[in-house]
C-alpha cells in the first residue's frame, strides 16, 4: 500500500465520479438482495429516487436504503399504490415486473457499451466515448505532432503563462508580438492582429473565407469539420502547428529579446 495521504486523495477522486459511473451502470435482478430499490437502476427508469424525490419513499412505502428484496413478499411486491400520475405510472411499471425469487441466484451488474446495449463485462473504450471533451479531437489526432498537440492543449485548457495568469505573482506581462496591454490566451490566438494575419492567411486556403479571431469560435469550427477526410485533418494539423509557432514565437522575443522567425517560415512564399 502506498502513503495514506495519497491513498486517501485517490479514493476522494473516485468518490467523485460515482455521479458519471451511475449512467453506465445497471442491474439486471435475480434475487434483489444486492441491488438498491430507489439507488440502481433495475427498473429500466434509472434511479427511482431521481423519479420521485424523498418523497417517493413514503409514496411507495419502501424505505430509503431498501433492497429490492425487501419490497417483496411471498405473494409479490410489496409497495402503495397511490393516485398520483407519476406515482400511479410507476406503481403500474414495477407491478409490471416480474418479482426477484432467491432460487434465481445473485443480482448480474451490467455496464453500459452503447444506447441500449448492456453487457456483463467493461469496456474502457466504450466508457470513454460518450464522456471524453469533444475537444480532444482538434488536439489529439493519429497524424498530430506531438510537441505541437501538447502545447494546444495547454491552450484549450488556458494553462500556457500568459500575462493574465501571471499577473496573480505580481508580473507584468503584455503582448510580445502587438504590444497591447494584456495578453490573455484568446488575444493571443487570434485576436492579436500578428498572430491573426498568420492563422488567417493560411486557413484560408483549407475552410475559406470562414476565419473568425475569436479562439472559442475557431476550436468549435474545427469540432464541427468531424474527423475523417484530408481537409478536417489538415485543418487541424496547420492549427496546432500555428499555435505552437506562435507561442515559440511570442516565448522567443520575450525570454531572448529576439525573433526567432518560427512563425515568419510558415508563412514564406
């Protein structure tokens, strides 16, 4: 076992994201002993207890933390009807549902792999899909530099030191390449008339006249290229090898006092 403190940071992490593992989880009853009547989703509804609130335990009459099990007898289910239309519906549904028997062994735990399709085992690849930033795909791509899609994405994610991250440590940083006062990562790319001369200059070429300074407009753009096809991956290759020139650039005169002429090559007739 390693250190307790990172242990205990760990298991908090996970904790976390018992939210995102629910909407893939779900259990198919057998004997209704492991599987929670308003906490899984074992009716085809998700959790009851999203249906109906608190109050849906006295509605029903089972108890907040029961089993399926125990809202069961000898002679089927064991839950209130009530007049209520959501509260009757769901009456209606579980009524319909053939009641947990202890001879019909354990409950099976089911991860989801597509819309309606549950399987037994787990899927990471399939897990991930549906939860993944729809804006990996700009930076991570088979045909991607490495060392550009690293910096793009300390950009997507506003992580690179410009002047209004360092201005927290008492540091006065303006554009390097325009001279205006505050440099943000969106002046940066591509409000800043430089580096916006650069991007729409060559973009150009690949979506036309549809070029736009404004940074999230232009990561959206490239989301919605998709990702098959020569254009949508050169577009996104000529992105990220402008906003590392870029940022190599603007690094070069502030820490070297000099151009570096990085971004001048790209754009060399």
């Amino acid at each position: 076992m390693g250190d307790e403190s990172e242990e205990s940071w760990i298991c908090r992490k996970l904790l976390n994201l018992r939210e995102v593992a629910y909407q893939f989880l779900k259990i198919e009853v057998k004997d209704g002993r492991n599987c929670h009547f308003w906490f899984d989703d074992w009716a085809g509804q998700g959790r009851l207890i999203d249906t109906t609130g608190a109050a849906g335990t006295i509605l029903l009459g089972v108890q907040r933390h029961a089993k399926v099990c125990d809202a069961v007898t000898m002679d089927g289910w064991r839950i209130k009807g009530q007049r209520g239309r959501r509260s009757h519906d769901l009456y209606n549904s579980i009524m319909a549902i053939e009641p947990p028997r202890p001879e019909d062994g354990s409950d099976i735990i089911l991860w989801r792999h597509s819309e309606d399709d549950y399987k037994v085992v787990f899927s990471a690849k399939q897990t991930w899909e549906p939860i993944r930033p729809r804006r990996s795909k700009v930076v991570w791509f088979l045909q991607g530099v490495p060392r550009f899609s690293f910096i793009l994405w300390l950009a997507i994610n506003n992580k690179l030191s410009t002047g209004d991250r360092m201005r927290q440590w008492g540091i006065t940083q303006g554009c390097e390449l325009c001279g205006e006062r505050d440099e943000t990562r969106d002046h940066l790319f591509f409000t800043c008339p430089y580096s916006y001369t650069i991007w729409e200059r060559l973009a150009r070429r690949l979506v036309g006249s549809d070029i736009n300074p404004d940074w999230q407009w232009t990561v959206q753009q490239l989301q919605r290229m998709g990702g098959r096809g020569v254009d949508p991956c050169l577009a996104r290759l000529l992105f990220q090898t402008i906003v590392y020139h870029i940022w190599r650039e603007r690094n070069g005169r502030r820490h070297q006092s000099c151009r570096i002429r990085s971004v001048g090559l790209l754009i060399k007739p």
